[in-house]
C-alpha cells in the first residue's frame, strides 16, 4: 500500500472527513514520526510496532567491481520492530 492508497482508505472509510484533511493528518502523522526519528526518539505505536535509530559504525568496505577496499562512514539508519498484535496476526495466530 502507499500513501495515496491509505488517504483514500482512509478517506472512504470516514465519509464526514474530507479527503484533504485526511491527506493533511496521515502526512503530519508522518512528518513527526521522521521528525523524532531524526532526533534520535524512539517512536512506539503500540500492537503495530516501534521505529527506531541505530548507529552503524565507521568500517571499510570494499567495492564489488573494482575489489578496491574502500572507507565507509558512520551512519544512523532506521529500524523497525513489530508488535506483538501485529507479529501474530501476520502469523494467522488473531
């Protein structure tokens, strides 16, 4: 599903809300998730799961083409762990 998909889901699943006002709070539910995420929060939504940021260290790789080794720097990436509900219910247990 993307993001158009889920306003419109949401959208006629919620006649009495306009379209627009859903567009506008399912991009601000996703703008303060990315927004705590890049302050380094952890954000929970419970039965669904908990994003989170982890610090890869500095490390040499090395280039697949070429076999060159090369420097790779720390980085901080996203990550994802699923509730409990929703590791269940995409296991057929709920």
């Amino acid at each position: 599903m993307i993001r158009s998909e889920l306003i419109q889901k949401i959208a006629d699943e919620n006649p009495h809300l306009y379209q627009r006002d859903v567009e506008r709070i399912v991009n601000t539910v996703f703008e303060e998730v990315t927004d705590a995420m890049a302050r380094g929060d952890r954000v929970e939504l419970r039965g669904f799961g908990a994003f989170s940021v982890k610090q890869r260290d500095a490390r040499v790789g090395r280039n697949p083409r070429t076999g060159a080794t090369v420097q790779v720097e720390e980085k901080c990436v996203p990550f994802f762990k699923t509730g409990k509900l929703l590791r269940d219910r995409l296991n057929g247990k709920a």
